[in-house]
C-alpha cells in the first residue's frame, strides 16, 4: 500500500498533453471558467475600467518621445487658451496653444494643458521639440494630455491587474478542466479521521484520511483537511477522483465545485 497527501487540484505536467484525453463539451469548460470568483472578479475589473482608459488615457502622450536638455528649445508664446470640460479636484482643467520658431524659421502650434487656468494670451514659454521632427513639443509647466501620465499609467495598472487575474482564473479552469480530461472514479473508505489545532467559521477543521483501490490494483491513500467533515462522512464509502496515471494526485469527489462532482455522477 502507498500512502500520499491528496492534491487540491491536479496539476499538469509537460507530459499530459499527449495522453489520451476524455473529451470535455466546450459548454462545461466556459461554466467551469465563468464560475470562478477569480474570473468574475477579472471581468468586472477589466470592463469596469474600460471606458475610464478610453476616457482619461492619452496613449499618444504615454508613448510620445521624452524631452530633454539635449533637445532643441524655443522661445514660445500663449496664442489661444480655452476651458475644458475636464477637472482635477475642484480645479478646471485649461487647454493652451502656443506657437514657437524653430531653427529653420518655420512657425509651429502646439497643444497643452493645466490644472488651472495660469497661463494668460501673450505669455512667454519655453517649447522643447524634436530636431528630428519639430512638430512633436512638449511646452514648460504644461502637460500634453488632460490628465497627465500619471494618471494614465495608473488607470493602465489597474485595468492590467484585471486582465492579469484574468490570466489566473483561465489557469485555475485549465486545471479543473484537467481533472474532467483525465480522472477516474473509485470509492474512498475513511481510514482515520483526526482533530486539528485549526479552526475555520469557529468550527475545528479535522484531518480525513482515505483508501482506495486504483486501476494498477494498488492501494492508495489520501488525506483530506475540512472543517465540514460530516460531508465527508455522509457514506460508508466516499467516491473519489483520481489521476489514471498517477494515482497519488486524488480528490474526494464532494470536494469538487458543483458542476464537476456532477459530470462525474453522470459518467458513472
């Protein structure tokens, strides 16, 4: 008899994917995915934050060329400045075009923006622009986008830790899809069943160990931590689903996610 520590969830080696596989109707594999609170949690993060990206991420500004003291600069003047319909704060946000020379005696117009209206028509600035490609400036004390970069790249943080959960919840689905693939029914008998020093919701969590027979007609057992034990303990024999190919990676069958432990009472 070999006696291992049960695996919440099957994980998948390099070598599974060229095993004969049961096949899983798309359907479940969506119900599986789409059931994880980790998934809804992504989905909601991800189109929640949607139309504030569309709204307050200037990406031409996020990836525009960075200005410095090597750049050329220009002396510029305030031509025009007009209200947005943008505010930080309590304060307005104030759009202002300016016009600035370069080297070539070409006269160009750029855009800007500042929390406040600070800048008046006339006023004096400083422009920077590329040599290679004047008509991309960036104008001293004002900002190229509405909201500035930084609120840009923390907006892209926050919609970008969605769709990284997101990435967690399909590999999470890959793995309970994984046991539908592969996994075999056998009846578990409780062996021992022994109390913890945890606790969960104030009930002590107690340790269940199982044997079942496998298909190599070897004994196996697993060991189970629940603080619901007399769901556990609700049979004289659990059933229990284990890996074919590594019998070692086992699971009661009622600690599977509903839809689950049911597509394996169908099958039995």
């Amino acid at each position: 008899m070999e006696n291992y520590k049960g695996i919440r969830d099957f994980t998948i080696s390099s070598n599974d994917g060229y095993r004969n596989n049961r096949p899983v109707p798309c359907i479940l594999k969506f119900k599986i995915w789409s059931g994880l609170t980790m998934s809804k949690i992504g989905i909601l993060t991800f189109l929640f934050m949607v139309p504030f990206t569309i709204g307050f991420v200037s990406f031409n500004d996020l990836f525009s060329p960075s200005f410095d003291a090597n750049d050329p600069v220009a002396v510029g003047h305030i031509s025009r400045t007009f209200e947005t319909n943008a505010t930080i704060g309590e304060e307005m946000v104030y759009g202002y075009e300016y016009q600035y020379k370069i080297s070539d005696g070409n006269i160009l117009t750029g855009t800007g923006y500042c929390t406040g209206d600070t800048k008046n028509n006339g006023d004096e600035i400083s422009v920077f622009y590329k040599q290679n490609d004047p008509e991309k400036s960036a104008a001293a004390d004002l900002r190229n986008s509405l909201f500035g970069v930084e609120i840009g790249v923390f907006l892209l943080v926050l919609q970008g830790t969605g769709l990284f959960i997101l990435l967690l919840s399909l590999r999470k689905a890959g793995r309970r899809i994984f046991i539908l693939k592969v996994g075999a029914v056998a009846n578990g008998r409780l062996l021992n069943r022994e109390t913890t020093n945890v606790m969960i919701n104030k009930q002590t969590v107690y340790k269940l160990t199982f044997e079942f027979a496998a298909s190599d007609s070897k004994t196996y057992q697993v060991t189970v931590n629940s603080y619901k034990d007399d769901r556990l303990e609700d049979e004289t024999y659990e059933k229990l689903v284990y890996d074919p190919a590594k019998p070692q990676k086992a699971i009661l069958l009622d600690q599977l996610p509903t839809g689950i432990k049911e597509y394996f009472l169908k099958i039995t």
